[in-house]
C-alpha cells in the first residue's frame, strides 16, 4: 500500500490529521523494517473495529517523581505510547521513570517506541500484554499474550542497540497476514519453548500487578544513560549485525 494511500484509509477512519502522521510513521517503519505483521496491513485490521473511537484521547492519569501512569481512555495504544514517548523526550527522567499505561492495546512493534527515546540518549525497556494467545508449551488453551520486551540502548555512534522480541514463535500480525496459520503462534523454542513461556509469564503478572485498571496494558522503564556500552561492543562484534541494525541488503 502506498503511503499516501494509507494515510487515506487512516484519516476516512475519521483520524486527525496528527494521530493519521503518527499511525503512518509507526505502519510505515514497520514495513521499512520488514516487520510487515506491524505494517499497513494493520490498516485493514482496524477497518474491521466495530468500537474503533478515533476521538478518544490518552491521559496522564498520575504524575509524581519517578513514576506516572496513563489510561489508554479508548484511544488506540499506538496513540497512547505516542503520547507516552513524547512526554519522556520533552521531560526527560532524572535519573529514572516508570510508566505504567492502562487500557493500553494495540501497541504495535515496540521497538520503535524504544527506538526514538535511545536516539535521544535514553535508555528504556517496554513490555506489553495482548489477548491470551499462547498456551502452555505441554498444550491446553491460551494462557498469556505474546507479550513482547523491547530494550533500547543509546550509542555515542549514532546507531542505537534495539533489541524486541515477541514470545511466539510467529506474531499475530503473521497470523493476520496469511503467513502463518493461528496453531503456529506458541511459545518460541521448539523443545525449550517453557523458556518463552516462563518469560511470557512473568511479564504477563508483571503488567497487569502494576495496573491498577483489569485489561491490556504497558509498562516502560526510561532511564538517563550513565554510561556508553554499545560501541565497544559493536567494534568486539566485528561487523555481526546487531539488534536493531537494519539489514544489509
């Protein structure tokens, strides 16, 4: 899909032209970055929302010293993490802030939310919950969302370590694509997938026991860089691509 195309789709959702840009840049990177599951074909899967409220606006609920949280409010949660990532650029932490986000979903590809605080020199680490999706790696029904952690880390090189991995061993959005079929999303890992069990777990509980509000939820930690790991380990690595690297073509 073209990208003015998209925006088109967007805005006759009956977007704002501010929250058409921010929906666009989020599908766009994503499909630059060949995550095309978090890509315009979310477009289509938004068409389909029945409550979908392109009005609904997110609000910073609480705000103290090291801590705010936000309600989602019935917006989209790309537009409540926009929201989120712009007050951690325009009030920086000092030395450290946890964020908490209620009614917080879709989230999208949480590298890039990750992403744009590291480019500004901030360290952050983001997780999320999605509906239940994956089951316990022995069977049974879904127990916990796919749950994705991102981690993004500044460089004095200009290039960011972004590291975002989901907990299955596909994503929804494969699963929305065609690319994959819905038995397919279980937890990564073959015969060690209880590890990405484990993981999506924990996470799981972690999100929702810092939540005061039942539902779909964030967390982020963003934090003032104290030191600068990344171009050394880039130079170790000698050329190996790192995370968040893109690809060479």
């Amino acid at each position: 899909m073209r990208p003015d195309a998209a925006r088109a789709r967007l805005a006759a959702l009956g977007f704002g032209a501010d929250d058409v840009e921010t929906l666009a840049a989020h599908f766009l990177d994503a499909d630059a970055r060949g995550q095309t599951g978090h890509g315009v074909s979310r477009i289509e899967w938004l068409e389909t929302w029945e409550a979908l409220d392109a009005a609904a606006r997110p609000q910073r609920v609480e705000a103290q010293p090291g801590y705010e949280r936000w309600d989602g409010n019935g917006a989209l949660g790309y537009l409540t993490l926009e929201a989120v990532v712009r007050a951690q650029l325009g009030e920086p932490p000092t030395p450290a802030r946890l964020v908490v986000c209620s009614s917080t979903f879709p989230t999208g590809s949480l590298g890039y939310w990750v992403r744009r605080l590291a480019e500004a020199g901030l360290v952050a680490l983001l997780t999320a919950t999605s509906p239940r999706r994956l089951p316990h790696p022995d069977g049974g029904g879904p127990l916990t969302g796919t749950n994705p952690l991102a981690i993004g880390v500044p460089s004095s090189d200009g290039a960011p370590v972004v590291a975002d991995v989901s907990m299955g061993a596909v994503t929804h959005g494969d699963v929305l694509a065609g690319r994959a079929r819905p038995e397919e999303l279980v937890p990564f890992g073959g015969p060690l997938a209880h590890k990405a069990f484990a993981l999506a777990v924990g996470l799981q509980v972690l999100v929702d026991a810092l939540n005061p509000v039942e539902g779909f939820g964030a967390v982020l930690l963003v934090a003032r860089a104290e030191s600068d790991p990344v171009p050394a380990l880039r130079a170790l690595a000698g050329g190996v691509r790192l995370p968040g690297s893109r690809a060479r073509s």
